[in-house]
C-alpha cells in the first residue's frame, strides 16, 4: 500500500509538471488564432496609397447629400495630397488639395469647402479612430471598443468573401456593431486606402449617414477585379 501511494504521487506531480509546461504554450496558441490570426492579412487607413487611386462616392449624411471624387496624388517630398473634388449638385464644383496626414484629419480646408470636409471627416475618415493602425482581416477579428450609452459594443469583422459593390466586385470584408435595434455597417477592401461602403444609425434607430465608393480607378493596385 505504501508503494502504491508513492506511485500515485509520483504521478500527479508529472501530470501537474506537464500541465505547467504545455499550458502556457496551449494558451499562447489559443490566443493566437482567436484574437491574433497571424496568417491574415492587416489593413490600416491609407494602405494602397501609393497605387494613387481615383475613388468616387456618394455621401448622404442627414439631409447631405453630394458626390467626392478623392485622387490620391503621388508622393512629392515625403508629403503625400489628397485632391477632393465635391459636387453638391446642382451647384459649383468645389476643389481642395490637402496633405494627408496619419489620422486624416483635415483641418486646413477652404471655406466652401470646410462643411463637406467635416462631413467626411465624420463619415469617411472616422475609420481613423478604429484603424490608424493596422488591424486584422479575419473573420471574428476584433477591431476595437465602442461606448455607445451605458452600453459596450465591439467593432469586428463578421463576414468576408466577394462582394458586388456599386463600383464593382472586390473581396471585401464587413465590420459591424449593434447599436440599439439596428446593425451597423462597414465595408473595405485589402489595398484600397478607405472603406468602399457605410451605412451608420444613431442611438433612436436614425440612419445617420452613407457612403458608397460608386467609381474607381486603381490599375497598379493589386488584388481587385472588376
């Protein structure tokens, strides 16, 4: 019985010693495919820049509504520009060029300009505040936090494939989020430096804004079909 005994706690110490070994490796391996799926591709605002493509949308944002040709200019000096040709509609066709900067917020804008400017900046170029960094391009991959009341939602990509979009066909992928009854939407495509498509409520449940890339025109840009 004494021998027994010893043999019996001689096993439970290997078991525990293995569990200690293999655990952290098991847990590292966990956490690696679940919130960091390394062989997926990353995308950040501004990636594909440098292919200088011509990107068309239409914008509706409350009672807003008007169409923004953005070119993206070759890289002169270290400085990259942004030419933004708004038309409102029925009215002037307005040009600005502005320096892109890391969390594309352009403040140095016109004064017929400027209220088209802030509406992308709330549209558009929010994606600034998800991915100013590179996030992952994986289905279930978490993008970050948002506070929306007393409520605590997350930004992750819940589908992929190839979509079939106003401009064309592309492998895109869709983040979203609830908020409230209705589901928010957001659409990018590997390589092309802004989101394609949005469609965002507000809190009661109002469409917010919209956006839609409808025109593009990226030829050195890899990894598209039309």
């Amino acid at each position: 019985m004494p021998n027994i005994r010893i043999v019996a706690i001689f096993a439970v110490i290997i078991i525990a010693a293995v569990a200690g070994i293999a655990w952290p490796f098991l847990s590292t391996m966990k956490t690696g495919y679940i919130l960091q799926p390394v062989q997926a591709s990353q995308w950040h605002m501004g990636k594909g820049s440098e292919f200088v493509p011509d990107m068309v949308y239409q914008v509706s944002f409350n009672q807003t509504k008007f169409s923004a040709d953005m070119k993206f200019l070759p890289v002169s000096g270290g400085t990259q520009q942004l030419l933004v040709k708004i038309n409102p509609g029925g009215g002037n066709e307005i040009d600005q060029t502005v320096n892109i900067g890391l969390v594309y917020d352009f403040v140095n804008t016109s004064n017929e300009s400027k209220s088209y400017f802030d509406i992308l900046n709330q549209s558009i170029f929010s994606m600034r505040d998800y991915a100013t960094d590179a996030k992952f391009l994986a289905k279930d991959a978490e993008w970050g936090d948002l506070y929306i009341g007393a409520n605590e939602e997350k930004l992750k990509v819940t589908d992929s494939g190839k979509m079939s979009f106003q401009f064309g066909s592309a492998n895109a992928y869709l983040l979203s989020y609830r908020i409230g009854a209705k589901i928010n939407k957001i659409w990018v495509v590997d390589n092309l430096p802004l989101p394609v498509k949005a469609e965002i409520y507000d809190p009661d449940g109002n469409l917010q804004y919209t956006y839609e890339l409808v025109s593009l025109k990226a030829p050195a840009t890899p990894g598209l079909t039309s």
